[in-house]
C-alpha cells in the first residue's frame, strides 16, 4: 500500500513506463503539465491532490479509502 508522497509517485512512474507513455503525453492526456508529472513521479509532496488524482485516473490506478473500524461503526449508526 502506498502510503507517502514517495510511493505514490513511485507507483505512478512505474505505471506509466509499463503503459509505453511518456510523461509529456501524460501531462498532455490528463490536462496538467510536464513539471507537474516529474515533480509528481519524484514524490514532491506539495503537488496538489486534484491534479495527482486526475493523473492517476488516466493511468487507470484505482484508490481504495478504508476507514478505521471505529469510524465505520459510527457510520452504519447514522
């Protein structure tokens, strides 16, 4: 589970090179820009989420969010 800056961009690098895609045709496909891809695959952690999960959804990676169990019982509560 990738869970730093780090990993998700590590993650994102390794998709994309797996795909045959190069960053400028990633930043071109999802709409953001080509330092925003390098900085994004070396983990920088002030890139905004927004863009990162619209990069993410054109790779086709898919997040899972998983409450902590006392969240969720107070969830089924409601």
């Amino acid at each position: 589970m990738a869970n730093t800056p780090a990993q998700w961009g590590a993650t994102i690098r390794k998709v994309r090179k797996s795909l045959g895609v190069t960053q400028k045709n990633l930043a071109l496909t999802s709409g953001t820009g080509l330092r925003f891809i390098i900085d994004l695959e070396k983990g920088k952690e002030t890139c905004q989420l927004g863009k990162t999960l619209r990069v993410m959804q054109t790779l086709g990676i898919k997040i899972t969010l998983t409450p902590p169990p006392s969240a969720s019982s107070a969830t089924n509560k409601e």
